[in-house]
C-alpha cells in the first residue's frame, strides 16, 4: 500500500474515534476541508507540518500517530 494512502487511513481513523467530520478537523487544525478530504484519500503528499496540525487537532502526539500497525509493514512503497 502507498505511504500516502496510509497516511490517510490513519487520519481517517483517527477522526472517526475523535468523532469529528472532515470539517471540524480542517477548522481544528487551521487547514482547508478539501486538502483533508485529499489527504485521507491518498492523492495529496501531506507535510510533515501539516501531519503535526493534525494530530495535533486530533490530541494525539506524532509518536501515537505513527505507532500504528500499517506503518510497521515492509512493503511500504516510496513514490
């Protein structure tokens, strides 16, 4: 799976346990609701400053946010 699209998934994730839509996250986390939208999606090569606003809006450090099981697979691909 593309890093991208894991990076989306675990925003996803974890604003669906944050119980917040795409907007309140955007508005959380000073960011635009369709840039989240394309984030999740995996069409978007998101910042690391940008991933730091987020889980920041989510109330997660980035080592929670990276502590996730998909990101620990080897066959990470780099595009």
């Amino acid at each position: 799976m593309d890093v991208k699209l894991k990076i989306g998934l675990r925003i996803k994730n974890l604003r669906e346990l944050a119980s917040m839509s795409q907007k309140d996250l955007a508005y959380a986390a000073n960011l635009d609701r369709s840039y989240i939208a394309s984030v999740e999606n995996g069409q978007r090569n998101i910042s690391i400053v940008n991933i730091e606003k987020i889980a920041n809006a989510l109330n997660v450090s980035l080592k929670e946010f990276f502590d996730y099981e998909e990101f620990n697979n080897a066959s990470t691909s780099i595009n």
